[in-house]
C-alpha cells in the first residue's frame, strides 16, 4: 500500500520546485538545465538553494562537472516524475477535445535532418497548409512524444518505440564523401591510406562509427566528431574524407561522393507519434503533408542526387 507521504508533496513545496529539481536531474548540470528552463544560471542556483534550505536537506552532490542526486533527491525526482505524468495526460485528454484542422505543431528531428533534409520540405509544407504553424525542436536526443516534448518526430532508426504509432518514410543510404581537390580514388578499392574523419565515442556505436571501425586504420583518422553536422564541415573543409549520409553529402557545395552508397549501412527514416494525439486533425492534416514531402524527397535520400 502506498502511504499518503510517499505521493505528497512536502510541505512548502510546489511544482515549480519539483520541475526544477527534475530539469537539473535529468540534465545533470546548471547551465543545461538554465537553458531547458528558460532562466539564467545565477538564478537557477539561487532557486535550488532556497529549496534545500527549506526542505533542509542537500538534494545534490556538488562535483567539479555535474549535480548527482542524494537519496532525498531522489525521492523528490520520482515524485516530480509521477506529477509530470499525471499532468501530460490531463493535457493529452484536453488536447483530444480540440477538432481544429489548424494550429500549431511540434516536430523534432536531429540536427543532421533539420540542416541538410528538412529547410525546403518545410518551407513548402508552410506554403501549402495554411493555418498550420510548425514548431522545429532540434534535438540528436529522443524526446518524449508521451511527454509531450513534440508532437511529431523524424527519426532514424531501424526500430522506433512500439508504444508509437509510425509510418516509414524513407531509406537513409550512407556513402563516403571527400572534399573536392582532394585527391581520392573513383571507387571504394583504393580508400586504405587515406586521411579520415572519424567519430568520437558519442558516435562510435553508430553505423557509420562501426564501418570505419572495421574499415579504416586508426592512425589513418586525422579528426574525430561527436555529431554528424560536425564531421560534415570537417570533410568540406579538406580535412579527409569521410562516411555521411546522403542527404547530406548530397547537399554540401564542394563534396564528392566515392564509390557508391554503402548498402549496410542503410537506415529507416521513421515519422512517429504518440497514439492519443494521431487523432487529432491537424496532426494528422501535419503528418500527411510531411510524409508525402519526405517521400518525394526519395532520391537525395538514398543518393541518387
């Protein structure tokens, strides 16, 4: 049974202090968690000390590079949990009352999709649904469409959440690209000596980390990145070649493809969204605008452009 204290908030508590304990929890540090709330870091450290010293318990281990949580912050996160819980259901049961076509939409993508794939697409789709405002949140982390982070999400992905509903709209093909002036062979047979952008380990683990892991000499990498954006200027700049996906490859001014695209490395391109808000019309009116666009965007996708 669970007792009355364990699903209270203590006294002199509010939701504000228990989002702000959430926000620092989750992302580890102030200036992070400043930039989710809004606020300043000065601010937000003022915050969290008035509601230690009112609770008169430390919430957080202070360390040279993050907050970790005591035991009292963690019953705190857990309670900040459930209400946040609570409350995106209360908004996801509010929200299905709205049977207006128009309104706005909130899409995430990486940053990748939303620089190289995603300007053009969106600039017509806002063309051609009038009354619909998009609302990009760039994030390389998955958010939560349950949450109510976004409503939409573009993601990359051989096998998105089952508790989404989605539909796939696209193949992602990936390829090595140099920059032009760089003197590379036509064909993948001679790449072995070349220079190379690799990835840091934020990106190892990925595809494109794994190819070059397996096909590419260490001290042959010249430069590591921990995004894709970032070891895409570091091919334009010359630096070595390096494994991108098409659709951006395909896009940069300046780049050249080897060979062509890498047929295992190839990804789904999946556009999800929570099953209680697809009923509403104009998340449906936004989704099917995006899918058709994105589909129409196939050959730039799997490197045909």
């Amino acid at each position: 049974m669970t007792s009355a204290s364990a699903t209270a908030a203590p006294p002199g508590l509010n939701w504000d202090d228990l989002r702000i304990v959430l926000a620092v929890a989750e992302h580890g540090t102030l200036s992070a968690s400043a930039v989710a709330l809004a606020t300043s870091h000065p601010t937000l450290s003022r915050r969290l000390r008035q509601i230690e010293d009112r609770l008169g318990t430390r919430l957080f281990e202070r360390t040279p590079t993050s907050l970790r949580l005591t035991a009292a912050g963690e019953d705190m996160r857990g309670l900040a949990l459930r209400l946040r819980d609570d409350i995106t259901a209360l908004e996801r049961r509010i929200g299905g009352r709205d049977n207006g076509k128009d309104g706005p939409v909130r899409l995430t993508a990486p940053d990748a999709v939303s620089e190289y794939l995603l300007p053009g697409i969106l600039a017509a789709l806002c063309r051609e649904q009038p009354g619909l405002t998009i609302d990009l949140v760039v994030s390389n982390q998955v958010l939560s469409l349950a949450q109510r982070a976004a409503d939409l999400a573009l993601r990359i992905t051989p096998k998105p959440d089952e508790a989404l509903r989605g539909r796939r709209v696209g193949t992602v093909a990936m390829g090595i690209y140099a920059a032009h002036g760089m003197p590379v062979p036509e064909t993948l047979g001679g790449i072995a000596g070349l220079p190379w952008v690799g990835f840091d380990a934020a990106l190892a683990c990925t595809g494109p980390g794994e190819w070059i892991a397996r096909n590419v000499a260490d001290h042959d990498i010249r430069f590591r990145a921990n995004t894709l954006l970032g070891a895409a200027q570091a091919v334009k700049s010359g630096i070595g070649c390096g494994v991108l996906p098409c659709f951006v490859g395909g896009s940069i001014p300046g780049l050249s493809r080897i060979g062509g695209p890498l047929p295992a490395l190839d990804l789904p391109l999946w556009l999800l969204v929570h099953p209680e808000m697809a009923r509403l019309p104009r998340i449906r009116r936004a989704g099917d605008a995006l899918a058709a666009k994105l589909k129409q965007a196939a050959p730039l996708l799997v490197g045909q452009t």
